[in-house]
C-alpha cells in the first residue's frame, strides 16, 4: 500500500471528545447541513460513549418507526434514537426466531455477575436484576457469604472485621460500591469482590 | 468452420458445466451457439425481470433445471416491500406451456403462490427437485401439491421461507409409493407436523441423504426417525429437550452412534440442559455445523461441543460464542473455510458479542479460510490488517459492526485502512460488505485493488460522490451494487451510465440521488429499468425533481418494462 497504516495518535478534528462519560453529541458541526457532518455528529460521536450508556435508548433502537432517516434531526435527540430501521442486516426469519429468545430472557431479565469473598477462590454468582438497589444487594450478599458487610451509607472503618464492597468496572478498575446511582453502578460492574474493610 | 461433425462437439460440450463457460462458447460461432442451446440443461437467472420466460424456452428447449432470484438482496433486511415483485407464476405457465421437461427448479426471493406450486406440480411428469430459498407467498396446501402429484420427487428444501403453515397434512401427501425422498428439509415451517407419516415417509426412502426437521417434531421421533435412516449425511433436529436421565435420552444416544455418516448437523431450535452429550459421537465427523438458530446452546456446553469439531469445514455460529469461544474454534477447527457469526440479541445492549480478537484469533488458527460474515461489536484497523496478513485467501468477506459507524475501537480513526488492507492482500476476493466509520478513502483501495469484486455492499458509508466514483471506475468486475443511508448522489450515479449495463443491479437508498437524476439516467439508458419505489402516503411524488428518492433500484434488461409492478413502484 505504501502508505504506513499505523494508527495515528493524536485525534482528529472531528472528534468531539474523548470523554468516556461524554454521552451527548457536541453541537461541533451542528450548523453544517452537510449530511457528512450529520452523519459525524450523529453517529459518530455516541460511538466514544460507552456502549452500555442506556439500555431502554438500545431497546428501542430495533423498534423505532420512525420512517423517514433524514427529517427531524435535531441535535438534542439521543443520535441513536434516531430510525437506524432494519439494522443489523439479518433475515427476518432469524430476527424473529432470535427476538423471541431475547423476549423470552427478556421476561426474566438477568445481569449475573461473580462474586468472590476475598480469601476463599470458589466465587459465586448473583443476578442484580433480582435486587432493586445497594441495600437490597448487600442483603443478599450478607445472607450468601455469612459475613457483615458495611453500607456504603455508614462511615467507613478500618477494621479487619468487617468488610466493604467492591466492584470491577468497564476499565478494569476496582471501586467502591455505593457512589454511583444503582441504574449507572448496573451498566459499569463487571464482577463483585468483598474485600476487608482495613484495605480500603 | 467446424473439424468435427456436430455430435462430437456436443458430447465436449458435455463437459463444459458452468454457466459462464457455456455462454462463451456459444458466442464463438453460429454453428457452435446452435449445438450449444439445444445442449443446455441448466440455466441461471440471476434477475428473473432481465429476461422472458419465453425467450429463454425458446433459446434452451432442452431445460432441465432453472435457477430464478427475484428480489434483490437488501429484501432480506425488509428493505423493499413484500409486493413488489418476482412472482414465479408466468415462469411456471410458460414452461407448462412449453411443454419443458423440468425436471429441478431452484428459487431466491420470489413470491411463489400455491397456484404455482399446484401447477408446478401437475406440468412436470420428470419433476424431482425443488429449492425454495427465502421465498414467501404460499402455504402448506401448496406444498400438499408437490408431496401429492411428484412422483419422482427426490428433493424437497425449503430454506428460510415464510410459509403459512395451515397446520396441514402435506406431509401425509406423499403417496405410499413414493420411496425417491434423498432430501427433506422443512426445518423452517412453524407448524405442526403428522409426526407418524415423517417416521412412515422415512422409512420408505431408503435414499434419504438429507433430512432438515422443525421445532414441532420432539426428541422420540426424531429417534424414530434416526433409527429407521442410519444413512444420513445431513442432519437437523427439531426440538432437542429432553430429560438425560429418561429412557428416551438413551435411547437417542445409542441411535445416535450408529449413523456414522452426519457431516452435517444443524436445527437445536430449542435445547434442554445437559442433552447434548447425547450427539457427541458423531461430531468428530461433522465438517458442517449451523447453531445459527439455537440460541439455547451457548456457554461451556457450546465451547464442549465446539472442541470435538476437530472436522469442520463450515460453522455458523451466535455471538454467544464470545471471543473466547471463537478462540476455541480456531484452536480446534483447523479446517475452517467458512465462517459466519450472527448477533444473538439483535435489539438490546447484550452481553454476549464478539469483537476484533475473535476474528483475529480465528485468522490465526484457521489458515484455509475463505469466507465470512462477522457481526461483531467492534473492529479495529489493527485487527483488520492482521486479518489480513493471516488470511490472504478471502473470496468472501463480510464485516457488520452492530453500530454501523463506529470507528476503531483503540484509534477512533476510521476503518479505512483495514479495509484497504483486506482488499490490497486478498486477490480473490469476490464479496464484500462494509461497517463502521468509513470515508471516502476505503473506497478509493476498493477500486484500486479489488479486481476480483462482484458483490459490494455499503451502508452509513462514505463522505462525497468520490467514494461511489472510485468503485465504479476501478471495480471491473462488479455485479452488484447494493448501498443504503450513504451520501452519494446525482454526480456519482450519472458519470458514467454505461457501467450498469455491465452490472446485473445496483440499489440505492437512503442516499442523496433525486428524482431529477433517476429519470435523466433512465432517459440515456434505455436497456435499464430504473425502479422507484415510493412507500409513503405522499400524495404526488412524481412533481419535484429535487426530491431525494427515498429507494432505487435498477437493473439491465432484455425485455424492457415489466408489467407487473405494484403501485407503489414506478419504471421512469
């Protein structure tokens, strides 16, 4: 090819941020009417968000009506709201079959996610669809593991005693349960640990 | 002209099977074109609008076996409207009328009525084979026809059609005498079925090869079934679950080991846990699996099963897989040559989907790949040009990331230089589908490198004309375009007008071609039909030339307009 394919560090002038938690797409090249600038500042930017951002936008993503892909476009709509109809390409006949299934997990929605006691290499399972907040999940996790877990409420001690909770996020990162709302802490977790609470 | 007397080059002839073969050789000469067309048994009509079913009786009066596709391919994807056309009915009356000897008929996306099947069926004393593939329009009374009135009948294979299923007795259509079955496939009828006349029509055909069942028949029968043709090559199940710890379980398993012949295995349209170890014994042989509608198999007992394939030649597989599991397969299946992925939960945020390291691994351990279709989450130039480095043999290259703009995942940049670097290193490469973040660049490597292209396909792609312009002007193979929701428009489709005549198609929509530019490109092509297919309720479309137009589709033909287009189409 002759030209050097490698990936080029610095960012382009089309991106409009690098921000994981950037959700909404930047007014950058809303004025243009150009349907390149509309395609960027529509899809492209939600593609720097997380792709776990918001579960009821994706559910209605395969659902959307809307028939016409190019009228009202406006740049406060969440970009994947937008009529992205009949996509991915698949035959109706396995969408259907596949949707089915999907209604079907669907019915009895299900986010199991491991969780290991610090110490003890057998881990379990847990599905927070099941629980409706922290406090619901630390119950269960209290009555699983046998052991005090603090809320994430109450001041935390340094103690070896007791223990605290910690989860796994997209970016591999260990944190502690509890600053985040349920509805983000449910699309970032990744697996659970239960940790004593002196490491903290 | 000739050295030899005609019955000799009739019996070379002989020899020369594919289609693009025979057309050549019948363009050397005249006497040659003669001894050719009353020669020709199998004819391919890859657009049933580009030709009459007149002429082509006429040309080949000795047509054994037609091969027809309607609709054009983004109808998968419920693109184009269930109407809009390709209806077998006039191909059955004019070969019926021509007194054709047909003896297979093979159809792809057409709306074929039970009036045609019913005809079909009562026209063709020879009859003995019928391939229905994403077709739609009829039920099983038509499919009652064929079972009841085709003697010979050895070929039965229905392929992902929507069939109204009348719940019928079709199956119980198959006279007693008929014993010629060698292959059955109705795994995608909805219904139920007469599960004592399949285990009867089994028993009967001694010659059944290939047997496709649907959800409706349980694991018993299909032991039954199994029992009573051993010789099976090709295998679907239906229903698959059952109690392990029953009877029945071992049973099937026993019955299961002494068909040594399954290459082929596909269905588990619903699975019970713990089941599959009862099909463990013949996946040593597989060199064809399709899970591609068995979402209940997936996790450790998918990985289990993939690790006994240490045949296959051919998976179609869920997204379930996960990376991991595609890691296992290209550890395991070092024969692979085709591959397709599809996504397990089209419509929510899942958490099973694969990414660029599955098809990166897979590259790596499966060195004899030729053809894939990946829905994956994310790509990455990276992985692409690995890809690439890894499998230089591509015929057949499909990539849809779920987000169909979507840059590299690592970079942000745009995709065009992975794609650039599958078209540079693959010579052969025949098909190709696009995704992700893409600009006009990728389609300049296209039409650089991409000699070999017959087939594209792009959709959210592209930033000006150009990206259209350069495919056109470097792809001289290409057959068909299909494009949606790209900004290419009036310029790109007008420069150069003569290329579609070498094109069987090319499908726009969601683009930026008017009104304006459709009709002045029908105006200088007389020999295509530029179709317009208009689904809203606005009222007077036909008025404004600036008019974006919302889907084209046009096509070369022979015989002009056709006459059997819906309202809501129109030929400019």
């Amino acid at each position: 090819m002759g030209r050097k394919a490698a990936a080029h560090s610095s960012s382009s002038s089309i991106d409009s941020s690098n921000h994981p938690d950037h959700h909404l797409p930047s007014p950058t090249a809303s004025s243009s009417s150009s349907s390149l600038s509309r395609k960027i500042n529509g899809n492209y930017c939600n593609s720097l968000s997380i792709t776990r951002t918001d579960l009821s936008t994706d559910l209605r993503l395969g659902l959307s009506i809307s028939t016409s892909h190019h009228s009202d476009l406006s740049s406060t709509s969440t970009p994947r709201e937008q009529a992205l109809i009949n996509w991915p390409p698949i035959k109706s006949i396995l969408r259907s079959t596949l949707a089915g299934r999907a209604a079907d997990n669907r019915r009895h929605p299900s986010l199991f996610v491991k969780v290991y006691l610090e110490g003890i290499p057998i881990g379990r399972k847990l599905n927070l669809f099941d629980h409706d907040g922290y406090s619901a999940l630390i119950s269960s996790l209290c009555l699983m593991f046998k052991t005090t877990i603090l809320c994430p409420e109450n001041n935390h001690v340094h103690s070896d005693k007791y223990h605290v909770l910690t989860y796994e996020d997209q970016e591999g990162d260990w944190m502690l349960v509890g600053d985040v709302p349920w509805e983000i802490f449910l699309t970032t977790v990744k697996r659970l640990k239960i940790t004593r609470a002196d490491r903290c | 002209m000739n050295y030899f007397p005609d019955e000799v080059i009739e019996q070379i002839f002989e020899s020369v099977t594919s289609q693009k073969d025979r057309n050549a050789v019948s363009l050397v000469c005249k006497s040659w074109y003669k001894i050719e067309r009353f020669s020709r048994e199998r004819v391919f009509i890859g657009n049933c609008y580009a030709i009459s079913p007149e002429r082509v009786i006429e040309r080949f009066p000795g047509l054994k076996s037609l091969t027809l596709k309607g609709k054009p391919h983004f109808a998968d994807f419920n693109l184009v409207p269930h109407e809009w056309g390709g209806f077998l009915q006039p191909w059955i009356e004019a070969l019926a009328d021509g007194r054709v000897g047909l003896e297979e008929l093979r159809l792809k996306r057409m709306i074929v009525s039970d009036e045609s099947l019913e005809l079909l069926s009562r026209s063709f004393p020879n009859f003995k084979s019928l391939v229905l593939v994403s077709c739609e329009g009829f039920t099983t009374d038509g499919l009652a026809a064929i079972a009841a009135n085709c003697r010979l009948l050895k070929e039965l294979d229905l392929q992902e059609n929507d069939i109204d299923d009348h719940r019928g007795h079709w199956l119980s259509c198959f006279p007693e005498s008929s014993t010629s079955l060698v292959s059955l496939n109705f795994a995608c009828l909805k219904g139920e079925i007469n599960l004592p006349a399949l285990e009867r029509l089994v028993g009967r055909s001694p010659n059944l090869k290939v047997l496709r069942l649907n959800r409706a028949v349980p694991p018993d029968t299909l032991q039954k079934v199994l029992a009573r043709a051993p010789q099976l090559v090709d295998l679907g199940t239906g229903s698959y679950v059952l109690d392990p710890d029953s009877d029945t379980y071992n049973k099937l398993q026993a019955t299961v080991v002494k068909c040594k012949s399954i290459k082929s295995l596909s269905g588990f349209l619903e699975v019970g846990p713990r089941c599959l170890p009862s099909i463990y014994p013949i996946l040593e042989n597989l060199t064809s699996l399709n899970l591609s509608y068995a979402p209940g198999v997936h996790g450790s007992e998918l990985i289990e099963l993939i690790r006994q394939c240490v045949k296959l030649q051919r998976l179609w597989i869920l997204d379930c897989i996960g990376d991991k599991g595609l890691g296992v397969v290209a550890s395991t299946c070092k024969e692979l040559q085709e591959l397709r992925v599809f996504p397990s939960d089209p419509f929510a945020a899942g958490h099973a989907f694969v990414t660029e390291e599955g098809l990166v691994a897979i590259s790596a351990g499966c060195p004899k790949l030729h053809s894939l279709l990946y829905f994956c989450q994310q790509m990455t130039n990276a992985a692409l040009i690995t890809v690439a480095k890894n499998c230089p043999n591509f015929i057949r290259f499909r990539l849809c990331i779920l987000d169909p703009t979507k840059p590299d995942a690592v970079t942000m940049r745009p995709l065009d230089e992975g794609f650039g670097a599958i078209v540079q290193a693959c010579k052969n490469i025949r098909r190709l589908s696009l995704s992700g973040l893409l600009t006009d660049r990728v389609f300049l490597y296209i039409g650089m490198y991409a000699e070999q292209l017959e087939m594209l396909s792009i959709a959210f792609a592209g930033d000006s004309d150009n990206g259209m312009l350069y495919v056109l002007n470097g792809c001289k193979k290409l057959r068909k375009l299909e494009i949606r929701d790209s900004p290419f428009g009036n310029e790109a489709l007008l420069k150069d007008v003569g290329k579609y005549e070498t094109m069987r198609s090319l499908w726009m929509s969601s683009c930026e071609v008017t009104l304006g530019g459709c009709k002045a490109l029908a105006k200088q092509m007389p020999t295509l039909n530029v179709e317009i297919i208009n689904e809203s309720d606005q009222v007077e479309i036909g008025v404004d030339d600036e008019q974006r137009v919302e889907k084209m589709y046009l096509y070369r033909t022979l015989v002009g307009k056709r006459r059997d287009t819906p309202e809501f189409v129109w030929t400019l």
